[in-house]
C-alpha cells in the first residue's frame, strides 16, 4: 500500500526500520516530531518484546515454551482471541500457529499500526497517516486534501500504484497480502491463483489477518468468503486484472 500525494503546508513525517521492514508515521497537528519519534518507537520496541519470535524471551517464545504460564499482557491476548476468531471464520485459512507453536506474523504487523494510531490520538492527533510494511491506519486529511492510499502494483521489478483512493475523514485501515516480492514467506494449502488481496476494515489487525487467508485461498473461494462475512476486498488476479467484493463499493472512499 501506498502514501501519496502532499499538502502545501508541512506535513510532519517520521520514519524508520522495524519488524524487518519499514515505518511511516504522517500528521499535520503542530506537535514536534522528534517528542512523536521517541513514543511511537517505543511503543513499536515495546511490540517487539512481545510479538517477535526472532528474539529470545519474548512474551511469544515464553508462551511457546509453556502455554500453561498465567500473567499474559494484555496485547498478547488481544491478538491472541483475534488471530483465533479469525481463524474460525476464515475456516481455518489463517493460521496462527507454525510447527513451532504461536506466530502472528500474519496479524502482528497490523495490529503494531493500530497501537501507533492509538498512541497518535492519545497524544491529541486526529490527523495521521501510519504504515509499516505496507499495512496502514489513516484518519482525517492533510489540511484541506484527504489522504491517499494506493493498492501496489503486485509486481516484483514495478514499483507504483496499481489503483488509488481517498481516505474517508472517520478513517480506514488497509492491508495487502501477496508473495510477488517474496515468494514462499505465507503458509498454508491454497490454489494461490492471485497476486495479491487488499482488505480494507475498521483496524489494520483485522485487515492484515483476513488479507493473508483470503490470498491463500485465492481468488474464486476468497471472494465467496469474503462476501459471506462482508469484506470489503480487492483481488488482482494473475491477469492483472482486479475483482471487488461486494462490499468493497459500500465503504466511503
């Protein structure tokens, strides 16, 4: 997914590397960046310790070691119920667990952009872009423009929009799955007939986790799916040719 456009007057814009990938943190409110910087990269630092199953002794490797432990944080249990309510009603498509036990590395990404949004509002910005990876929770406008979000060309040497639309004021989150520029990294059984699926939902965590299973199970199922439990989506097929669930025309865009 991608930010584009620029108001006349200064956006406010903080970026950095996390999770093995990037951020982009944008808002308007005249508050300074570098006070922003410092919460949102501890906040995501702070994510890390808990969702990361690269890094010894964080709350996931724990809990792989000893499911039975009390004394989970709060964010783990968040993602946790989520990441399994998911799973139920995606048939079991999204998986959150691996051969070595829990891994949310196909919900983790979005819910670290909806903690930042919240971090944002709790520090009295309305107007914000934030992506990491390509996942994004955007809400109100730059000045007198509204934000853009653009679905990426799914491609692996093209860089670009393949499609761009305007974020509604109350505000969206997207997220966009597919394997063109890393072939293998998602798991489970699918015909994969597409080359990426974009959801777009009321938090990032959502929109990740339903963005990963309705890829895996490609297009004709994907879509079924996605219209019985009102998703709005977005599938570029192998074609390049891009089909919308129903819902996809009834969000404000």
């Amino acid at each position: 997914v991608l930010l584009s456009a620029c108001a006349n007057e200064t956006v406010k814009n903080i970026t950095g590397a996390i999770y093995g990938t990037t951020y982009s943190v944008k808002y308007t409110e005249n508050i300074d960046p570098n006070t922003i910087q410092n919460l949102v990269t501890d906040e995501l630092n702070r994510l890390d310790l808990i969702f990361s199953t690269y890094k010894p002794d964080t709350e996931i490797q724990r809990y792989n070691a000893n499911p039975s432990m009390d004394g989970w944080s709060r964010d783990f249990e968040n993602v946790y119920n989520l990441a399994f309510v998911i799973a139920a009603q995606s048939r079991g498509t999204f998986e959150p667990v691996s051969e070595e036990g829990l891994d949310y590395s196909g919900i983790a990404k979005g819910y670290a952009v909806d903690k930042v949004a919240e971090l944002l509002e709790k520090n009295d910005i309305a107007n914000y872009f934030v992506e990491i990876g390509g996942e994004i929770s955007a809400k109100g406008s730059k000045y007198s423009q509204a934000w853009v979000f653009g679905v990426e060309m799914p491609s692996e040497g093209e860089n670009g929009a393949y499609m761009a639309f305007e974020v509604p004021e109350n505000g969206i989150s997207v997220a966009t799955s597919g394997e063109y520029r890393e072939p293998g990294h998602i798991w489970g059984d699918g015909p994969r007939n597409i080359l990426s699926t974009t959801v777009a939902a009321e938090d990032a965590a959502t929109a990740d986790a339903w963005a990963t299973a309705l890829y895996v199970l490609g297009k004709e199922q994907g879509l079924k799916l996605a219209n019985e439990n009102g998703l709005a989506v977005i599938f570029i097929d192998e074609d390049g040719e891009s089909i919308q669930s129903s819902s996809w025309s009834m969000i404000q865009l």
